[in-house]
C-alpha cells in the first residue's frame, strides 16, 4: 500500500443510473480547480454517446495491463475497463481524483486506497430500464440482465455515500460537487494541520 495525501472519489453504481452525467456536470462546475482530477478510462469499445473514454481494441487493453499502465481494471459486461495509473501521481501530491469505477472492484481499490470515498449513485429500476432503452447500446434482451444483476449488488460501508440520481442531472451533478467541495474544503483546513 502506497502513502497518499489526496482522496480517490469512486462513482459506482448501476449502468443508467447517470454516473457519467454526474462526473461530467461536476467536472463543468470545477473545471477551474486544478486539484480536482476527473479521469478518463480506457475501455475495449469504441466511442459511445454520453461516455468519454479512450478506446481500444482487446490486445491493446492487454498490452497495458501487462505494462501495469492501469492502477485497477475489471471485466464487466464483455468488456475491459481501466484507470490509468496517472492517478497515483495525483494522489501523492494530496489532490482530489474522480473516477467512474465498478462495484466488482470495491474490494481491491479498498485495499490498495485507504483515503477511498465511494459514491453509488441509485435510481429506481423503472428509471435504470427508461435510460438504457433510450440509451441504445443494447438489445432489450442484454438490458434485462443488467437490471437483474443491479438488483443483486448491494453497496455498503463506512467509505459510502449515496446519491439517489432518480431526479434531474441538475440535482445529482450538485450533489456530487457538493460531495467534492466538502472534501476539497477539508483537505485545505487540514493542510497545515495534518
């Protein structure tokens, strides 16, 4: 485990639920604030509407991981998700680093970030099923699966805050800058004090 000053911010929850609606309302509120890092994944699948990620095909992903270019990746859906291991750097000098992340890596980023804060976003299962039909990546067949699964994943703990992002984008994009000025605020008081 590595020595951190700054604080990893992990958005989770189910597909449709926002999270990238969330991140990018809050990255438009901070964007002057140079300690806020929003990261971008890299992702086996090309460019989707709504998501801005990087992509690349299988041998890629793989060739990164092999280089340890990523600080977590996961599996999740037929596809290969990772953070770039830049966020170590960042989280070294004491900043603030959001990412959209996965509930089937809680363990692990836990593990290795002891300054961990989860956000899950929620959203009732009619709201998730309208989004992800309107979305249009999948077949209503895959949509059903997904929402199968969400009802089975639960997230809980100390490092837990919650979203409900039933509402506008407005109302949880300022939940969640809410969440990263409070922490951001707490981080500068203890600046001289820690």
């Amino acid at each position: 485990m590595m020595s951190l000053q700054g604080r990893l911010i992990l958005v989770v929850g189910p597909s449709g639920v926002g999270k990238d609606t969330l991140i990018d309302y809050a990255r438009s509120r901070l964007r002057s604030d140079l300690r806020v890092h929003f990261v971008r994944r890299v992702i086996s699948r090309q460019i989707a509407v709504g998501e801005n990620h990087e992509p690349v095909d299988n041998d890629e992903f793989q060739r990164r991981v092999l280089e340890g270019a990523f600080a977590l990746h996961w599996q999740a859906n037929g596809l290969s998700y990772g953070i770039p291991s830049d966020i170590d750097e960042w989280l070294k000098r004491g900043d603030v680093v959001v990412v959209n992340g996965s509930r089937g890596i809680l363990s692990e980023a836990r593990a290795r970030y002891p300054q961990l804060l989860v956000v899950n976003v929620t959203a009732p299962m009619d709201v998730l099923a309208k989004r992800l039909v309107e979305r249009g990546r999948e077949n209503l067949m895959s949509i059903k699966q997904r929402l199968i699964r969400n009802e089975q994943q639960s997230v809980q703990g100390g490092d837990v805050l919650h979203i409900d992002n039933s509402g506008s984008p407005e109302d949880g994009g300022e939940a969640l800058t809410r969440i990263l000025l409070s922490i951001q605020n707490s981080a500068k008081a203890c600046g001289a004090k820690c």
